[in-house]
C-alpha cells in the first residue's frame, strides 16, 4: 500500500531523541515506527499497549491527598527551598529511572 499521507506532530525534543536512540538500535526508522504504532490501533481497535496512571505511593499522590494535606506538603516543599533541602533534578530523575528499572 502506498504511503500517502503526512503527519505533522509537535513532540518534546527529549522525548524524540530517546526514541530516536531506541529506534536507531533496533534499525527501524521513526517513520516506519508511527506507521507500525498506527497500523496496531487500526488493527486491534485501541492504543498497543496499556495506558495507566503510574501507582505512586500515597504519600506523593495528589489525586488522594485532600486540600489540607496538599497544602502540608507545598508548604514542606516550600520550607525546604528556603533553607536549600533540596535534590538536583537532574540526579533525582536519573535515581528514579534506575529504580523503574
């Protein structure tokens, strides 16, 4: 079948250059790879692959503090700004990603 359509997408550009890494060793083309992602959905009728919420521990979970609760912890996260109690983002992510793994 002949390729006739175009996608114009906006992606964050770290969000594609992970892709890219990924695809780039598998040797699949990003292209070949949509098309494939789209192919699945046309063939199964819903998204290839399980679409959750992550299971974050309560005590980090906005969605189950109540109001009082959340404004504990802005102001805690505040608090700790102020007096420079703080984690480099940077290393906090890539620990987090080591834990997924």
């Amino acid at each position: 079948m002949e390729k006739t359509a175009t996608l114009n997408i906006r992606v964050n550009p770290d969000t594609k250059k992970r892709a890219e890494d990924v695809l780039s060793l598998l040797g699949i083309p990003m292209s070949t790879a949509i098309d494939m992602y789209l192919r699945q959905i046309g063939m199964t009728g819903s998204i290839p692959f399980p679409v959750t919420v992550p299971n974050f521990p309560k005590e980090i979970n906005m969605g189950c503090m109540n109001e009082e609760e959340l404004h504990q912890k802005l102001e805690k996260g505040c608090q700790d700004a102020v007096s420079d109690n703080v984690t480099n983002a940077v290393q906090a992510f890539e620990e987090f990603r080591k834990a997924e793994k």
